[in-house]
C-alpha cells in the first residue's frame, strides 16, 4: 500500500468559528494534527484547506496544504478534490482521511486504521472503542458502530453506524470515530454517489457507503481520541500536549 495522509478544514463552524486556528500552546490546532499524522509515518501529509487561513498557518509551521473549493458538502468532497490535485497520476492507492479536531490523537490509530486495506477485498477503514460512559450510550450525538468482534478480535466488519442506543442485548456499544482509510478506488466510487436513504435519516455519512455495499472493517482500538467540538473541549487537549 502506498497511502497519503489527507485533513480537511475550513474555518466555518457553527460551535466553534475559526477553529482550525485555535491557539494550543503557541501553534494553530491544525498545526498539531499534521504533526500527529506526521508521527503515525504512514505516508505524506496533506491539508485539504477550505481557506487560505487555513492553508497559510500550515506552511507557515511547514507543512503542505493544497487549496480547495469551500462549498464542499463534505470532508470526504474535499479530500477527494485534494487528492485529484496533489496526485493526478494515481501514485497513492489509500487515502487516510484523518479529522482536523484530533490535535491529541494517538497517531498509532492511523496505522491501525489502514491494516484492514491490506485484504483487497476492504474498501474503507476506521476505528471504534468501548462506550463506557452510561451517558455516551444514549446520548443522540454520540455515533455508535454495530458491529461485533468475536473473542480476541481486534477487527471486524462494521454493519451499520446509528445514533441509536445499539445494538439490543447483553454486551458492549462501541463508539465510531470519524478516522477512515479509503482504498483509492473505493473513495472515487462513495463521492460520485448520491446521498442513500439511512444516510439522510441518520445524518451519518458513512451509511452511504453501507447503502451501497461497500465494506467498512472496523479496528478496535483502547484509546478514545479527544475530540475538539467546542472551545471548552480545548483544556483537557491543553494537558494532554503541555
């Protein structure tokens, strides 16, 4: 496999206006997750930036960024318009889709998350953990995985993605984090398609790619990534990277 590393952003947020440029100890957040997906030493890092903000702080802390439409309904829009720009031969054959509120991620997830493209018969992968928050397991804006590893398992084929408390029954409820490795062809394929029905009900979407029959294998992982969705998610980033 030869994979790139791309991360969308753009600066409009309704939670959190111009967050990609969010200052944690002296570096704009964005900044910290193309070293953190640099750390993961997969493949080259790219910035799919929406603005030229965005685009100027990454090569200002050196890193690459390449400018892309900002009405893109989706990261995976974006990061599909990013890869046809940085590499129109065809070179890379994954396209790692990390977010860009992960400033503290561990960058063993994007290794991780790009094992299952070793089966040629995978087209996307991602990564899910425990709920182990009473709260989180009920909560709507808390995406969960169905899917069901048996003994020992450390991947397995994720069958649905809901906002529901799911699946029923005795057992764990897993967390969907929205890290993804895309097999080239596969991330062609899922832009070019129109929205599917679960995906619109849901609001999740990966349901579009399920809808369509394509294969997500899911990667258990033990750590929950902290996740900047709001200005008071910064402290327990601030912390974790003092």
């Amino acid at each position: 496999m030869t994979p790139i590393v791309i991360i969308p952003a753009r600066l409009a947020a309704t939670r959190f206006p111009n967050k990609p440029l969010a200052d944690i100890h002296g570096l704009p957040m964005i900044v910290h997750c193309v070293r953190r997906a640099e750390e993961a030493d997969i493949g080259p890092v790219w910035v799919a930036a929406g603005d030229r903000e965005i685009a100027d702080a990454v090569e200002a802390a050196g890193g690459q960024a390449v400018m892309t439409d900002p009405a893109h309904p989706s990261g995976s829009d974006r990061i599909w318009e990013a890869v046809e720009k940085i590499d129109p031969g065809g070179a890379f054959d994954v396209v790692v889709n990390m977010q860009g509120d992960l400033p503290a991620m561990e960058p063993g997830i994007l290794r991780a998350v790009t094992a299952p493209l070793s089966d040629p018969d995978v087209d996307i992968g991602t990564s899910v953990a425990v709920i182990t928050d009473e709260e989180d397991a009920v909560n709507p804006n808390v995406v969960k995985t169905i899917v069901g590893f048996p003994d020992g398992a450390r991947q397995a084929r994720a069958l649905a993605f809901t906002r529901a408390t799911a699946p029923a029954g005795p057992g764990p409820l897993y967390y969907h984090f929205g890290i993804y490795t895309f097999r080239r062809s596969a991330l062609q394929r899922f832009v070019s398609l129109p929205p599917g029905v679960l995906e619109q009900r849901e609001k999740l979407e990966q349901m579009r790619a399920l809808e369509a029959g394509m294969r997500i294998e899911a990667v258990l992982i033990d750590t929950i990534p902290l996740t900047v969705d709001s200005p008071e998610d910064l402290e327990p980033v601030l912390e974790v990277l003092a």
